[in-house]
C-alpha cells in the first residue's frame, strides 16, 4: 500500500505516438510526454492507477 510522503520514479520509454487520446493525456497529466524524461512523483493511489493505464509505455522505480 502507498505510503505518506513516499515518492516514485516513473520514466517513459516509448512514444505516445499512435496511441489513444486518453493514454497521451493521462502521460501528459503524470508530466511526462517524451522518451527519456522521467518525474519524481507521490505514490498515492491516482498516481498508481494513471501509471497502471500506461504501463506498457513507462518504466517504474520504487
């Protein structure tokens, strides 16, 4: 479970190009939008379900 204050690494690795409208913008909304960028973020619940819908495009570290 989620921890208060715990934070994620998540970094894309494939394009969102040719992929679904609401995969591109759920990418945009996790700050990412580029191969190679990469964003430190909380691991809360939304945070984990958003990554979850983009799974196969990003690459996760605890």
């Amino acid at each position: 479970m989620a921890q208060a204050g715990k934070k994620i690494t998540v970094r894309q690795v494939r394009s969102q190009a040719r992929r679904p409208y609401h995969q591109d913008a759920t990418l945009r909304g996790l700050g990412l939008g580029k191969i190679g960028r990469s964003k430190q973020l909380e691991d809360t619940p939304s945070v984990r379900g958003m990554i979850r819908k983009v799974a196969h495009l990003v690459e996760v570290e605890e």
